[in-house]
C-alpha cells in the first residue's frame, strides 16, 4: 500500500511518499512560496534530487506537479496515480470535534471552516492542502491526522483556564495541545525501546525546536502539555515568547501604542530566543554568539533550560513519578549540551545521563543516554511525524 502524506502550510507543501509494506519514503519533496515566484525540490532515495523555479498560484498548481513529478518517466517512482492507495493530511486543529484521526469528507471540512477563528495560523493553509487533494485526486480515500487529538484524554482540570467559564461555552477557550502527533510517535517507540507496554509507563517527552512543547503521557494517556489554546503558550522558543504574565501584554501594547494585531506578531515573531538574545531564533546561532561572549546570549539559553526543568519537574509531581524521558526534534536530538544542563542535578527525580554517551550520541538515531542505574530511563529519539500520519491512514483505509 502507498500512502501518499501532505503537510500544507499558508506558502509552502511538504509530501512524503511511503509504501507502508516496507515502511520506507519511496519520494518526497517541499513546494516554496505558493502564490509567488516559487520552487519545488523532489528527492528519491539513492537518486539526484531535482530542483526547479516554479510559478505556484494556489495549493492546486502545487499538487499537481507533485502527483506529474512522482508518475514522471524519469523523475517519478509510481507508474499511474492508481498506485497511490490513500492520502494522509497533517491538520493541527481539531478543535473539540475533530478528535481522533478520520477520513473526512464535506462535513469534517465545513467544521475545519467554522473554528478557523481559533486557529488562523494553521488552519486556512491546511483546508487549502485537503481541498486541493480531493480536486487533483478525486475519489482517493482521504485522511485527516490531528495534532490535537492526542490530547483528548486531558482531565477537565488540565485543559480549562481559570476564566469566566462562559468563554469556554462561547468561544471554545481552552487547552488544546499541539505537536501530538510527534508526541504520540516517541512515547509508542520508547515503549518498544524499553520493552513496556505504554500501560504501565510515565512518560515526559520534550518536543524541542523552533517551536517547542513538553507533554506529560501517563500509562497511555495525555495528561498535560504545554502548549496550550495556541502554540504560543509554554517554553520560550525561536520567536514566541511563550508564557507571560497576561498584564505584561496589554501593558506593553499601550506603551507602545500596538493595535492587537500588533502586539500578537511580537509576542509570535519577535520574542522568545531572538527576543532575549538580540541575534537569532536559531538556537545553534545563539549558542555561537554566547560561546563568544555575548551575555544576552547566554541568558536566552539559560531561560530556555530553566523552563524546559520547570515544566518537567512540574509534570513529575502530576503524575506522581516518570519512567521515562525523551528529546525529540531539531534542538531536543542535536543540542547535546542542551541535554546535559536540562539533565543536571536533576537526580533527586532520579534522572540521570551519560555525559560521555550524550556526548557522542550519533546524530539522527535513537539513543539510549540513561546514566548506569539511572531509576528514569532518558533517550534521545527522531520524530517521525509524517510515519505516524501514514499509519494512521492505512489504518483508516484497511480498517
């Protein structure tokens, strides 16, 4: 079976072919600046990758070069789209419905439409991706993988905020939790990794990049993270300033005279790491510039990972234990200094690692860096979210 997985963004495509009966990306690729002078890269595993300038209007001049370069004579890797079995679609946002992943069809697409207002961000560029799907391939069984949904198990208690509860009834404010599909792949391989069925274990796994979240799962089930009505609350990342005192905005939004809009894209686009560090809300670059002696630099950092041990001892105490801790995106599987200052003094909780093995985890593998007779076992594991979605599809279509 071949599941072809879409990842559609306001301006950009990312696609993944898989052929599940081996579990390998047969063909993938990433369409840039949709709307604009654009570009699409197309690569095939032990072949030249294929590049070229591309005039993109919309989502659907995007879709269909991908479906003409993957049946091309020379480019492609099927011989008719009749190959491709079913097509997976990341989504972010559920909301409250939409909470477990599903085939979809005009109505799941019309609630998509109606809680846009709730996820502006992600949500538009993504009914672009499924509609253009169903017009480029119509009839092919399509699926929805939701972000959200992992966190359909919170308790009451660790989704509702302490607002005027009639927000929640009238506009649906509440915790919602993002990145679960990452989250639902490391916690399912660490089961297997630690030779436990997911029943038994606690679970905290650190999603660390340019946008970050931590998620506590305990005995199979999310119990908290992060990240909340949006993705902006939680740890500081590259641009988002993550949780504030709420006062702190209007404040600063009347000092400076910031409409809403305004006051939204800095605390989205010109805070957390560059905020504090003046440099960059790259983390590798932060930490060049603090190697080289620039204080904000390193101050950055340090919030970073006091933040990052806040949230996790946190979640230990709402679980009462953990068995197992996991690093898992661009920062949390490359930083290896990273991963040692979060880890330090951290034994009273019984975590800790070995710094010579951390040191030279191999970059893009699953690694073991638990301490010898660490009570918590901690790895370091690459997230496979576009695997997830391609299984979960199969699943739905086999099922």
């Amino acid at each position: 079976m071949k599941i072809l997985v879409i990842n559609a963004g306001s301006s950009s495509l990312k696609y993944q072919l898989f052929d599940m009966d081996t579990g390998e990306v047969i063909a993938k690729g990433l369409c840039e600046k949709i709307g604009i002078d654009g570009a699409i890269t197309h690569k095939r595993p032990g072949r030249e990758d294929y590049h070229a300038e591309v005039t993109f209007r919309d989502h659907d001049d995007a879709i269909a070069l991908v479906l003409k370069l993957l049946t091309d004579k020379d480019l492609g890797v099927i011989s008719d789209l009749s190959e491709i079995d079913a097509i997976g679609n990341r989504v972010a946002h559920g909301g409250e419905k939409l909470r477990r992943s599903m085939l979809v069809g005009d109505e799941e697409i019309q609630y998509l439409y109606s809680i846009v207002g709730i996820n502006p961000l992600h949500g538009p560029p993504a009914i672009k991706g499924i509609e253009a799907c169903r017009r480029q391939m119509p009839g092919k069984p399509l699926a929805c993988v939701f972000d959200t949904s992992y966190y359909a198990t919170l308790p009451d208690y660790a989704y509702i905020y302490p607002l005027p509860y009639e927000y929640y009834e009238k506009y649906l404010i509440r915790r919602y939790g993002f990145h679960g599909t990452s989250h639902r792949y490391v916690t399912g391989r660490v089961s297997e990794l630690c030779g436990r069925p997911l029943e038994e274990l606690k679970v905290i796994t650190c999603h660390l990049g340019n946008g970050s979240s931590i998620t506590a799962t305990k005995y199979g089930k999310a119990v908290d993270t992060s990240m909340g009505f949006t993705p902006q609350e939680g740890l500081p990342m590259g641009t988002r300033s993550g949780s504030v005192d709420p006062t702190v905005i209007p404040y600063i939004a009347r000092m400076e005279g910031l409409t809403p809009d305004e006051t939204d894209k800095m605390l989205n686009g010109k805070s957390g790491l560059l905020g504090i560090s003046g440099v960059s809300s790259d983390c590798r670059e932060v930490r060049a510039a603090a190697e080289a002696g620039n204080d904000r630099a390193r101050l950055a950092l340090d919030v970073l990972v006091y933040d990052i041990k806040k949230l996790i001892g946190s979640y230990i105490a709402a679980m009462n234990g953990v068995d197992v801790l996991v690093f898992t995106a661009g920062i949390g599987e490359n930083d290896r200094d990273l991963r040692r200052r979060v880890c330090a003094e951290m034994d009273f909780f019984g975590i800790a690692i070995d710094e010579a093995v951390n040191e030279n985890a191999p970059r893009g593998k699953e690694v073991d860096i638990s301490a010898p007779g660490s009570r918590v076992r901690t790895f370091v594991i690459p997230t496979d979210e576009e695997y997830m979605i391609a299984l979960d599809t199969m699943k739905l279509v086999t099922k």
